[in-house]
C-alpha cells in the first residue's frame, strides 16, 4: 500500500512538472563535457535507430552531463523593443566569441612550425601518433574551445514518435536555459520513423516524407526567431538512414544552407562539405559493437591479403565480384561465406586489408567495423566524403582507391612494404577512439568528433 501510494505521489509531481515545464519552458543543452579539467558539460540527446534490415547508431548529438537545474526560460513580459535589443546583445556577444575562437585556432595552427609548442599542446591531450591529423594544434584548439563555448538547443515541437524518438533511443538528460545563448538549433524529427508510419511498400515515394521536414521547418521558423535570422545556416539534423538526402528537399533552405549531419555523404548527390556532417555508419548488435572486435590482437597472424562478403549490392559491388570472387587465394573475396567457414569477423581480424565498397549508397558500416579489426580500410569509392575528413588524414591509416583501380587490386596492395603497412596500423590504432562508441562518452570519442564537425561548420556561419 506504501509503495502504490509513493508511486501514485510521484507519477503526481512528474505531471506537475511537465505541466509547468510545458507552459513555461523550453530546453537547451549547454557546454561539452570532458572527463577531467574545468571544463562545462553539455547535456545529451543519443538515439540510435534502424536503417533497413540492419541497427545503427543515428541521430546522435551529443554527450554526457552532470546534474544541472532545470532552468525553465519563461515566457516575458518585456515590450518588444527592449526584447529585441537584448536578443541583439547576446547575438552580438556569441559572434564576438566566435571570433576570439577563430583567431586562437588560427594562431595554434601556426604553431605547428614551432615544435616545442606544437608538442606541449598533443602531450597535453595524449596524442602520441599526431600522423593522423591535419594540423594537430589546430584540432586540439578547436576542441578546446568547442568544450568552452558550444551550446546547443534541441527544439521541443513535434510529437514522439517521429520527433524526439528513434528505435534504440537513450535521452540521457537536456539541460535547461535560455535558447537565445545556443550557437545550434538541432531539428530532432526521425527518417526513420517517417519511413515507417508514412512510406508506401514499393512505391519509391519520398513525398510524404518531405512534406513532413517542409512542415516541420514551417512550425519552428513561424513559432521561434532563430531559424528566419540566418536561413536556417545555424540549425543542423541527424539522420542515417539511405533516405535522409532526399527528405531534406522538402525545405529548400534545409537542404542548401542548413547543416545536414548524414551517413549518405554522396558528394555527386548533394552533399556539401563545407556546410554538411559525414556520419559515421557502424553496425551495432543490441546497441554493442561485435564482441570480436572489442580487442583484437596485435600479433595474431593475418594470411591473407584483403578481405570481402557481401551480396550483389550496386555497381561497385559487381564489378568486385566480378573480377576478384573465388580467383585468387591471397584474396579473400565472395559473395556470401559457405556453412562451416570462419565467420565475417573471423576474416577481417585475419586479413592485413578489408575492402571496403561503397553500395547503392556511399557509405559502409565496414569501414568503421576493418578500424576496429585493425584491418586496414582499402576504401572504393569516387563519391563518399569520409567522417571527420576535415580533422583526420585518411590516408594515415587508410589506402582510398578509385572503382576504376578494381582489375589492379592486388598489385596495389602487395606492393605497400612492411614499413607502410606498420605505420598504417599504427594509425588505425590511434585513429580508433574517434570511432567509439562510449557510455558516458568521453573525450575524443565518436559523440564529441560528430559535434566538434557541427562546431566546425558553425564557426563558418557568421549571423547578420
């Protein structure tokens, strides 16, 4: 009886509270967390969600946080013009932020001349294999200053499922404040489940989906200020699923100026990388990485040479098929592994390479999946702008090779020496907690680089 009546006084306080939050409120994450120093958390909105047959992790942005107050931003009662004035002020005061961030990540990036400098600042972060980055100081100012300053709001408006929701979903926490200080406004709405509730079975008609993403923008352009006082250049969605691209077209100005954080980052099909977000695809068992890939070993024998399986799925696929299926026993290549075989994982952490094809769309789950095998990624593509390329050397820890080098495969890959092939591991190693999935998330991981790219794109948005 005790506890049916503490469980009915609390279901009661819950609903006062999302009452009074519901008239009084809206919600904004605040500042990056880190796992050590005084920097500012940021609270976190991670969802993963299905694409097809298969989990991924999708419309993730952001991270862990501490116990912050709720901060309800109510609604005022001031008139119109001193509103406008103060909203002028902190609009004023965030671009004069930016600014002193551009300038302090383009005084590290020169310090990359100075070796003294430039090696105080990685030993700082522990960064020991600095091959893998661009400009190193640069990315670790960068970083920094996303940890001191970034603020991102996660607008309300919308209905669970489709909004605020994804298969898989996991809301940590949202902190509140006022949302004039977000230098991002994140539109939370699924592909996913659109697809799902709107998506005719073979009908290939993406209409329903863009009405609702023409709607959406409608809803928070008409209700809120943000979206109309730079065109939509400082709001950003998540989205991996095959379909995203095409949704975002229901908003001309989603699709051209917003920031689109997609894992179809088809460079021949719309995607710009000076505005848009490359989204890592990873394969996910129950929300967990393949076990075998957790840990692999550093001196297991790898015979063979390069490694693929997979079905008939696009050009790229075929032609791979085509020339390589069951033709050479340094390469390890088929269509589907035969019953009895070593599986999938098995041969990707026995192989020094993994071949990695782009299918109908450009990105593959087994890039991310040869990083954690520490198979090399051989990544075939002409089209697929890789994650977090504005930060990370690919070719540090990759070899990219056009789908027209398919017929020289092996000739490319037996002819990288020993000493190539060991510096490439090497990357792959410290290339890895970039791609990692973490519960709380930690600094450097996939959660933090994702949002230090919408960071990126924001620096370039100056506000009117």
């Amino acid at each position: 009886m005790a506890t049916t009546k503490s469980c009915l006084f609390s279901m009661i306080l819950l609903f006062l509270f999302v009452f009074a939050i519901s008239i009084t409120g809206v919600f904004l994450l605040s500042h990056l967390s880190c796992k050590a120093t005084k920097t500012h958390s940021l609270a976190a909105l991670i969802t993963c969600s299905e694409s097809r047959s298969r989990t991924f992790i999708t419309e993730i942005i952001s991270t862990h946080l501490r116990s912050y107050e709720l901060k309800a931003f109510a609604l005022s009662s001031e008139s119109p013009s001193y509103r406008n004035h103060k909203i002028s002020k902190v609009k004023k005061r965030l671009e004069q932020g930016l600014a002193r961030a551009r300038r302090e990540i383009k005084k590290a990036a020169i310090s990359i001349k100075n070796n003294h400098s430039a090696s105080a600042i990685l030993g700082e972060y522990d960064i020991s294999f600095s091959a893998i980055y661009r400009n190193p100081p640069a990315f670790i100012k960068s970083y920094r200053e996303m940890e001191r300053r970034f603020k991102v709001y996660v607008y309300q408006e919308g209905e669970l499922p489709i909004v605020h929701d994804g298969p898989c979903k996991d809301i940590y926490s949202i902190e509140g404040s006022d949302p004039k200080s977000a230098h991002v406004f994140f539109m939370p709405f699924s592909i996913t489940w659109m697809v799902r509730f709107f998506y005719r079975t073979h009908e290939y008609d993406v209409s329903s989906l863009q009405e609702f993403v023409h709607d959406y923008v409608k809803l928070i352009s008409t209700k809120h200020p943000f979206w109309n006082r730079a065109q939509g250049a400082d709001h950003f969605m998540l989205s991996c699923h095959d379909w995203a691209p095409a949704a975002t077209k229901g908003n001309r100005l989603l699709y051209n100026t917003s920031i689109r954080v997609l894992c179809n980052a088809n460079s021949s099909d719309g995607f710009n990388p000076q505005k848009d977000v490359s989204l890592p695809e990873v394969h996910l068992y129950g929300g967990l990485v393949n076990p075998k890939l957790i840990s692999p070993s550093s001196s297991s024998p790898r015979p063979y040479l390069a490694f693929f399986a997979g079905g008939n799925h696009g050009h790229i696929w075929k032609a791979l098929l085509a020339h390589w299926k069951d033709k050479d026993p340094d390469l390890k290549v088929n269509d589907y592994l035969t019953k009895g075989e070593e599986d999938y994982y098995d041969f990707m952490l026995r192989s020094k390479f993994c071949l990695c094809p782009s299918g109908y769309e450009v990105a593959s789950p087994r890039i991310v999946e040869a990083i954690y095998a520490e198979c090399v990624p051989v990544i075939l593509s002409d089209h697929y702008v890789l994650p977090f390329s504005d930060v990370l050397r690919w070719e540090a820890f990759s070899i990219r090779a056009s789908v027209s080098n398919i017929p020289q495969l092996k000739q490319l890959l037996a002819g990288i020496s020993e000493d190539e092939y060991v510096k490439l591991k090497t990357g792959l190693r410290a290339v890895r907690k970039h791609f990692v999935l973490n519960q709380p998330v930690r600094r450097f991981d996939m959660f933090t680089m994702i949002l230090h790219s919408v960071w990126l794109r924001r620096l370039n948005v100056q506000l009117e």
